[in-house]
C-alpha cells in the first residue's frame, strides 16, 4: 500500500499547483484549443479557465469568447494599438484617448506691471508658470512690493508661493530719484520727503534759501518737489 500513498500525495500536490491563480507575466496569447472558460462573474480578472475577462486580455491575447456577452463594459481595445491626438492619452477605463490631465499651478500670477518709457528695472514677477522682468518708470499693481531681483529667486518664490520680500534694503542702489520702500519690495519714486524718512529744510543761516544738508546735518540730500517749492530740501 505505501506505492500506491506515495503517488496519491504526489498527484495532490500537482494538482494544487495546476490551480493556482495565474499572474500577467506568465500571460500568453491562446489559441482556440487553450482557451477555455466562461466570463460569467469574472469581469475584471480571470475565468475559471484559461481566458480572461479584464482590460488587458486584448492586449495578452487570452480573451474568454463570451467577453461582450458578460462584460459589456470591458475595453476590448489594445493601448499599444492606439495612437491619441497629442495631449491625449488612451485610458482604459474610458476605452477612449482622453485629455491629459494638467495640474493647475500652484501660485497665481502676480499683479505687477511696469508702466511708463524709462529703464528702470523693478525686478521679476511670476506669471503663473515663469517669471519675467518688470521695467518701465513706475510699477502697478498690488504685488510690486513682491518681485525678485534675479530670475532663479522669483522661480523659486513660485513654486512654493512664499513671495515676501526677502530683500535687505541696504543692499540696494536705487536710480537717482528713488528709493527702496520695503512695503513694496522694490525701488520707486518718492511721493513725500516723509516717505524717505527725511524732513524738509531751510539753511540754518537763511530760511529763503534751502538747507546744506550734508554740511549743515551731516546727512546727504534728496531733492523732493514739495520741498523745493518753499525753497527747502528733503533732508535724510
């Protein structure tokens, strides 16, 4: 009787291997021969044959025959058959070339614009998806006090959309004429002797005449049209 054990414990254990489900490396295309079993509560994987029931079995080439009969909503299309409109994808799902899908940028545009004729360079503003230079005589805008004064600083502003200005002010030359205002982050044009931290003066020796301020404050001079108008200067 131990021949006959042996070979019974010998068939079960290849016939527990001949029913294992079957991965998509080991898929093949069957013939007519191979291809055996029935989609009936299979869609999405494999019968309880040798075909299978899912999006792919066009592409392996193991399609059960009565596919459309239990899976109607089954792509019985191959991908690598397919060829979309360009930003279009085959999806598979959808049995269908859909859009690609974009990501939305993260940070929107910022509100700067440079006005005016002049050569003035404020800086660099994102757009939304890069950034480029703002110039002119003045800029407008509720984010001219957020540019950047290189390319790389403002691309690297937009992708985490920190636009605070990190921009030192004593590191800054402005033209003649301006001033770096930190509220705006950049330089501009004073509209009063206040807003440059200064006061209008006359000379200490004669009030009809404007004031030496470096050699009478110690201090330099910024010309300023109010002052100028009471024949004062704006003194820093």
């Amino acid at each position: 009787m131990k021949p006959l054990y042996f070979v019974f414990v010998s068939f079960i254990a290849v016939a527990g291997c001949t029913d294992s489900t079957m991965s998509n490396e080991d898929r093949v295309p069957l013939g007519k021969a191979d291809n055996f079993g029935s989609c009936e509560e299979a869609c999405g994987g494999q019968s309880d044959g040798s075909c299978w029931c899912d999006d792919l079995c066009d592409f392996f080439g193991d399609c059960c025959d009565d596919l459309q009969d239990f899976c109607p909503d089954t792509c019985n299309i191959n991908p690598g058959t397919v060829f979309c409109i360009p930003d279009h994808v085959f999806d598979v799902k959808e049995c269908a070339c859909v859009p690609i899908e974009k990501p939305e940028p993260e940070c929107a545009a910022q509100d700067a614009v440079g006005v005016g004729t002049c050569e003035l360079f404020m800086g660099f503003a994102w757009n939304g998806g890069s950034c480029a230079p703002i110039g002119g005589c003045d800029c407008v805008g509720e984010d001219c006090g957020n540019l950047r004064f290189s390319e790389q600083e403002c691309l690297d502003a937009g992708a985490t959309c920190e636009f605070d200005c990190p921009i030192n002010p004593n590191t800054v030359f402005c033209a003649p004429g301006h001033f770096f205002s930190v509220e705006e982050c950049a330089c501009v044009i004073p509209k009063t002797c206040a807003e440059v931290g200064g006061t209008c003066r006359s000379s200490q020796f004669d009030v009809t005449f404007p004031a030496d301020c470096e050699g009478e404050f110690g201090e330099t001079t910024n010309f300023e049209a109010t002052c100028e108008a009471f024949n004062q200067v704006c003194c820093m």
